[in-house]
C-alpha cells in the first residue's frame, strides 16, 4: 500500500525547513523586543470556543472547521485560527489578574477545510500576538508595527498596510439597517451565502469573493466608515496619529473587513502588490467577555508563515537571489580506521564550543568524504588519520581558500571556534 500525506498538508523537508525556522527566530526576536510573551495553547478545543469566538455566520464555522465527537460525546475542534484560543487560556487561567496589560503571542499549525491552494493548505501555520487590556489607539498602532516588523525584519519588501475602522455596538446597527435598506431590492443577484448574511449580519458582505462587492458597487451599499459614531471616529484619528508618530505608512481601504465576527472598530492587513494579504488583524472589545471573561479590550494580528514564506521565495526569485542554507563550521573527515575514536571525541568537543559539526557515517573514502563536506557547505575540514592519531594533531583545511595547517588536537576546538567565529564575523561585514 502507498500511504501519501492527506490532501491540503505538506512535508516541510530540510532544505526547506531552513527558512520556516528562519521566519520563527526573527518572529520571536521582535515580539521580545516589544515585550510580548509567549503562550501556547492545544490544537483542539471544545467547538463552542470558536462558535462563540469566531463567529457563527463566518465561513469558518460555517463551512470550514474540523469538528469531531471524541469517546466520551463531546464535540471538539481543530483550531482553525488562534485567537479564541488565547482568550479562553487568558480567561481560564485568570491572566487578567496578573498584569494591567497582558501581551501574548503564538506561533503554530491551524486547520480548516477548504479548497487547498497556493500558500494556503488545510494545515497551516500561522504566528500572531493578542494584547489585552488597553482599549487605547497608541496598542492598536503598535500592534500594526509590530505586524509589519516581523515581516520586513524577515526580508519581505513593498508592504502596504490597508487600515479601516469597522464601527462598535453603537454605530453598527445605524450601519446595518442602511445596508439593508441599500441591499434589499438587489437580494436576488447576491450569492447564496451573501443572501443568508444580508439579515443576519450584512458587513460580512464586503468579504464576499464572488460577484457580491460588485452588486455592493451597483446598489451604493454605505462602507462602515460613514456611519461611524463620534467615539469611532476619535479612535481611528488616534491610531492614524499614531501610525504616523511611529513611521509606518498605510491607505484607507473603506471596504475591508476581516473574516471573523469579533472585530470592533480597528482593522487592517497587511498586502504586497500582485501578490494579496499576508497577514492583518484588528480590534475586539466584547470578545473575552462572549468567552465568559471580564470586560476587557483586545487587540490582535495573524500572519500565514506559508504566504509570507512564499512572498519572501518570489521576491528573491525577483532580485536573482536565492535563501541561503547555513552549512557546517567543520566537517569531520576520518582517514582510516585508527582514527575512529579520536574521530569520535573530536567531533564531540567541537560541538560542545558551539560549532556546527558533522562527519561520515556511511564508511566512504577520504575523497567521497571531502565531496560529502562540499555539500553539506563545510566551512573547514578536519582530517584525522593514523598520522595525526600518531602525532597528536589534527590536519585542518580551509575549504574556502585551500590553506592547510596542523593543530594539536587537545587544542583544535577552540581554536577552531576562534577562527570560525572570527570568518563569521568577516562575512557579515563583508554582508
């Protein structure tokens, strides 16, 4: 029997794997730069988190979502995005209790059901943050910053953030019955997902990715952005005026709305040109309150790790430039069968002083084994044979340069560790 992976998942091989841990490193290093910790929470939970969380007229729950009854009865999901799941760790464990604002971020696979295309699988992945506690428009700016610096700090250029404001409690309704006073009379030309969002909630039409922003078009249906109440609109001048402070450049887009029925007021996402949205977020004040917490404002974004993984291979393609693999430090080479054990302690020592080391285990000659070490990139080659064993030492080769010397072997990883941490340096600057 051929077994093959389910449709809508991928292996993520070495030689690919390289800038998925590259995108999490630099991902981590800037939420800890803006004071954000980690959290991590289970890949499935009981369904109402998401019914309640997400929405139930979104696509997600409606259509998407990988719901099962486990052994004992009880109907459980796979995440399909990280939000609910913070909040209900954020209410069930009390954070609120701990700090005035709590700031939190995830990174880990998702799941929905859809159609599996480019950057978009069934599994997929995404980091994102949530902060909660300040309803303020100095977080919701420093939440869309923070959005662009993981990208931009990972090598994504021509970014473009797409800024909107979907109106509170107050101003939705207002907005709600002039959509549907709008709409009514064209309810036969929308889709049939659109038609069954008009009386429930008619802003999700916006979202459509049919025909239905067309019929929006030809109906005149009013964007959110014009039934702001006056607390709306003081908000989204503030995080504007704070966007600007800080430098991060962004257009209105009247028409945006995001997937997920908790958003309130601030919303945005962050797009490329010719390629679409790689990540966005926005605001949600009720939210933790729905999963049964206190009053307490959120604000939060997602980036899909396969789209901006994606972006980053075409952008490269662009500049005639590839991401490159990080090799080995020193490459191991054994010259015949006395040297095994030496071999053994010296590839021990060099990774015990940091260096990235690996040798031959397949029994090959010297000269399959230096072929070995081209490919795995090996900046150095340390050669162990009866010699060396005899003597003490070790042959060391530059494979860079072709430079060859002799070091006593109790003395060779640290000084190894010396010269490669130094050429490292050198080629940084040289960067």
């Amino acid at each position: 029997m051929h077994v093959q992976r389910p449709r809508g998942t991928s292996d993520i091989l070495p030689g690919s794997v390289e800038r998925w841990q590259e995108l999490e490193r630099v991902a981590r290093e800037v939420f800890a730069r803006y004071g954000y910790r980690e959290i991590r929470t289970p890949v499935f939970e009981h369904t109402e988190v998401f019914e309640r969380g997400v929405g139930e007229t979104t696509d997600i729950v409606q259509k998407e979502m990988y719901t099962f009854t486990d052994r004992a009865g009880r109907s459980v999901t796979l995440r399909p995005e990280g939000t609910a799941g913070v909040i209900r760790a954020f209410v069930e464990n009390k954070l609120y209790g701990q700090t005035g604002v709590a700031k939190l971020y995830y990174i880990g696979p998702m799941f929905r059901y859809e159609k599996p295309q480019k950057g978009r699988e069934r599994q997929f992945h995404q980091y994102g943050c949530e902060v909660l506690g300040s309803d303020g428009p100095a977080i919701d700016a420093e939440v869309i910053a923070l959005n662009v610096d993981t990208l931009t700090n990972f090598g994504l250029r021509g970014l473009v953030v797409e800024l909107n404001s979907v109106g509170c409690p107050d101003c939705r309704p207002r907005h709600r019955e002039r959509m549907l006073e709008a709409l009514r009379p064209y309810a036969a030309e929308l889709c049939d997902d659109c038609r069954s969002r008009l009386e429930k909630n008619p802003l999700r039409i916006f979202d459509c990715k049919r025909g239905c922003p067309a019929v929006l078009e030809r109906a005149g249906a009013p964007t959110v952005l014009k039934s702001l109440c006056e607390a709306c609109e003081t908000h989204l001048s503030g995080v504007r005026a704070h966007l600007d402070a800080l430098g991060v450049p962004y257009v209105i887009n009247e028409r945006l709305v995001r997937g997920l029925d908790y958003y309130t007021r601030t919303a945005w996402e962050v797009t490329s040109a010719g390629f679409g949205t790689v990540g966005g977020g926005g605001r949600y004040n009720r939210l933790v309150a729905e999963l049964g917490g206190p009053d307490v404002p959120g604000i939060g974004f997602a980036v899909g790790m396969e789209r901006a993984i994606l972006l980053r291979q075409e952008q490269a393609g662009q500049d005639g430039a590839a991401d490159r693999q990080a090799g080995l430090d020193v490459f191991v080479a054994v010259a015949d069968s006395s040297a095994e054990l030496p071999a053994a302690r010296l590839l021990q020592a060099l990774r015990q002083v940091g260096l990235v080391a690996d040798r031959d285990y397949q029994g090959r000659g010297l000269k399959a084994q230096f072929k070995l070490a081209d490919r795995m990139r090996a900046r150095y080659a340390a050669v162990l044979g009866e010699s060396e064993v005899t003597r003490g030492v070790v042959t060391v080769k530059d494979l860079t340069t072709g430079a060859q010397t002799e070091l006593p072997v109790d003395r060779a990883a640290a000084e190894l560790a010396r010269v490669a941490g130094q050429s490292s340096g050198e080629r940084k600057e040289q960067a």
